[in-house]
C-alpha cells in the first residue's frame, strides 16, 4: 500500500464549493468503474457504520443512480443523482440532492464534476461540488461531510485494493 497519497480537501465559502483531490494506488479503469458501477459503489460509498444501497443506476446522459445510506438500525437517507455529462474514463458530472423515499429531490442540490487522471499506475481524481447555496453548504460541513467522505474515500481505497488481487 502506498501511503504517500494525495489527500486535499478545500472548501471556498465565497464560492460555494468544496474541492476534493485524491490519488488512488489503482489502474483508472478500476478507479473509474468503482464511480460508476453500482455493484462496485454499494461496496464502498457511505461511511462506515453506513452501508450504501443502490435502488437504481442508469449511467448515461440523463440517467440517474437513486440510492440510499443504510444506517445499522436500518434508517435510510436517500440520495438522486442525476447525470449531466460523460466523457469516459475521464470526467462526469451530476446534480446531487437529497430525496425522499420516492425520488422526489429536495429543493437545493449541488452541482459535482469528477475528472480522472493516471500517472505511473496512480490514478488521481478531482472532485469539484459546487452548492446551489452557502446555507447547503454550511449544513454539509455540520453534518460531518469531510470526515464521512474521507471515511468512504477509505473504504474505496480498501475495495480497489481487493479487486486489484483478483
């Protein structure tokens, strides 16, 4: 395992954005397959005691991925995200917000733009989420956002590195 990985986390409140950058010890066909499969995202995408649930996935243009944060008393918080643009194995990007158990988002969301790049057999990914309001935004940071991503940024670490040995 290579510990000298890149982890940087900026949040701009004049701009509304956090900006995410994180180097993974994996091939980017495996990093990218890992933000885009829903059989590999359920494995890692909620912080830990969380597990990730995914009730559908259609990753195209216009598609959308409606999942849910399963607590362990079984609580679910649901998520939609809604695809915007895809450039393969290099960038996406989506609308992100909160749901109900319908699908039906809240009324605020924000905007994430991943881009992919690999050097060496290190993949980094650039993570910009930029929030509809400062109010959104500020309730992320109180809600623990940057130590719940790391969290789930750690358990993608810990799947590639399972599906690096197969």
């Amino acid at each position: 395992m290579n510990n000298n990985l890149q982890f940087d986390f900026t949040v701009d409140k004049t701009a509304k954005t956090v900006f995410i950058t994180r180097e993974f010890d994996a091939e980017l066909s495996l990093v990218w397959d890992a933000f885009t499969k829903a059989e590999i995202l359920d494995q890692w995408n909620a912080p830990a005691p969380f597990t990730a649930k995914t009730k559908y996935m259609n990753f195209e243009v216009g598609g959308k991925r409606f999942y849910a944060m399963v607590s362990p008393e079984g609580k679910e918080s649901w998520v939609l995200q809604k695809y915007s643009s895809i450039s393969p194995k290099t960038n996406f990007k989506m609308f992100n917000a909160f749901a109900d158990e319908d699908g039906n988002p809240e009324s605020t969301g924000s905007e994430w733009d991943y881009s992919f790049s690999e050097l060496n057999g290190i993949t980094k990914v650039n993570i910009t989420i930029y929030n509809e309001s400062l109010a959104r935004l500020e309730r992320m940071i109180e809600m623990g956002f940057k130590e719940g991503f790391n969290a789930t940024l750690t358990n993608l670490e810990n799947v590639l590195a399972r599906l690096s040995q197969k």
